[in-house]
C-alpha cells in the first residue's frame, strides 16, 4: 500500500464506498454503523473488488432514494477528482439517454469515479456502445450495467411519430422494435404519455437483448455471474428510479 493509500484509507468516505470497505472488513451486523460518509474520495480498487454485484445495485437503489428524498450525499468533487486521478476503479457503466434531465451521476447519487457512463438518445445499443460497455466491464472491471430509459422521453415520441431528420432517422430506427414489441390498448400516440412509457420501457428490455446478442462478452461476463446486467426506468417527476428485466 502507497503513502498516498494509506492516507486515503484514513479518511472518512461517503456511502457508496463505504459500504463497500463495510463489507470486505465487517460482520453484516457492524457495517451500517459505518455509513456516515462524506462523499470526499473515488472508489479504490479494493473497495471496488470487494463488492459484489448485488450489492453494488444495492448501493444504486440507495443512492436513488436520497436524490429521489433531497438528501444526496454532498460530493467533494475536487477529493474525488485528486484521488480518482492516478487510477479509476468504477463499479458500474450506465447507458443512458442524453435527456438533459436524466444525469445518471446525479439521480444515483454517485461521485467521480464511480462509473462509466454511455449516453445517447433513447438510450439504444449499437456497436460502439457495446465496445464501450465491454471495456467498462471486461478491461476496467464494471460489475454492473444499468441501461435505463425515462418517462417522457423525446427519442421516443420520434420514433413513434416516424420522425426523419439527418441522421436521427437512422437512430430512430433502432427504437422501431419496441414499438412493435408495446402490448398497450388504447391511444398509440406520442400524445399519450403512458403510451410513450410504455414504449420506453419495452425499449430498455429489448435493449438489454441487443447487448447481450451483440456482445459476447458481456453475455458471458453474465452467465459467469461476475456482471450484473439490469434495466430501469427514471420518472422524471417523482426522481425515482424502477428497475425492470
Ligand atoms: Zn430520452
């Protein structure tokens, strides 16, 4: 262990990590006592290493709960970005949409490095997304893939309204099978809002299958059980996040 380690090992850290040294160091029993942090220090290797990808999704879902209630961990960006600097240790890999309301750092309540993070409208697979998740997963050590949607989402009242402009159309494209996919009754239009969710959620469930067909590595990485791949939908109203598939 550095000089520099062993100084970081010292100081006091926010939840998510904290949790995490918690788990590797203390009975199930003794770990909630130390969830006190501060959110001032990035993932190490070994608080990284010693979670699980349950637990990992575990801290997510907590760390949506006190974005969604008000009370998010206050991050000291500046610490995070001098002990993440030299090397970075993230535990998941978002792939989100680039809606501007839905920043998966801020509605999961994570600090620099923490986690990777893909966007692009309507939160679609394709090859290059894939190369990414693959190098977040199989190269830097990402045990879990969160791919979520949002309600109202822009991409997706595009799609349904067959919307051609530039290379949109293309990516639009890649929401059609969702579309196809959406059991709903009633009106199927991107007026209807719960029609739009509806379809937004099929999305992320085809899109965890494009993942999966399109990367053998991460669908090994899965059936090994050492990658957690999850989808979820955001509720741009309430902050909160459901996961789904
Ligand atoms: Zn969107």
């Amino acid at each position: 262990m550095s000089a520099s380690d062993a100084c970081q090992c010292n100081r006091s850290r926010r939840k998510f990590i904290t949790t995490a040294a918690a788990f590797s160091l203390m009975s199930s029993a003794g770990w909630a006592a130390q969830m006190n942090a501060r959110g001032d220090a990035a993932l190490t290797k070994a608080q990284r290493d010693g979670m699980t990808p349950e637990q990992i999704l575990d801290e997510l879902k907590k760390g949506n709960e006190r974005f969604r209630s008000g009370k998010p961990t206050p991050h000291d960006y500046r610490d995070q970005k001098r002990t993440s600097a030299a090397g970075q240790y993230p535990a998941v890999a978002f792939l989100g949409c680039i809606d501007s309301r839905a920043p998966a750092e801020i509605i999961f309540d994570t600090g620099i490095g923490d986690g990777f993070n893909a966007r692009v409208a309507g939160n679609v697979g394709n090859d290059d997304i894939s190369g990414s998740l693959e190098f977040a997963c199989a190269v830097a050590g990402a045990k879990v893939i969160v791919l979520f949607g949002h309600t109202a989402c822009g991409a997706i009242k595009g799609a349904i309204d067959d919307v051609e402009m530039g290379n949109l159309t293309g990516l639009l494209a890649r929401i059609k099978p969702a579309i196809t996919a959406t059991k709903f009754t009633g009106d199927k239009s991107s007026k209807n809002a719960a029609y739009v969710d509806a379809v937004a959620r099929q999305n992320v469930l085809v899109g965890l299958n494009v993942l999966r067909q399109r990367s053998s590595i991460l669908a090994d990485l899965e059936k090994k059980k050492s990658l957690l791949l999850t989808g979820a939908m955001y509720d741009l109203t309430t902050g909160g996040v459901e996961f789904v598939g």
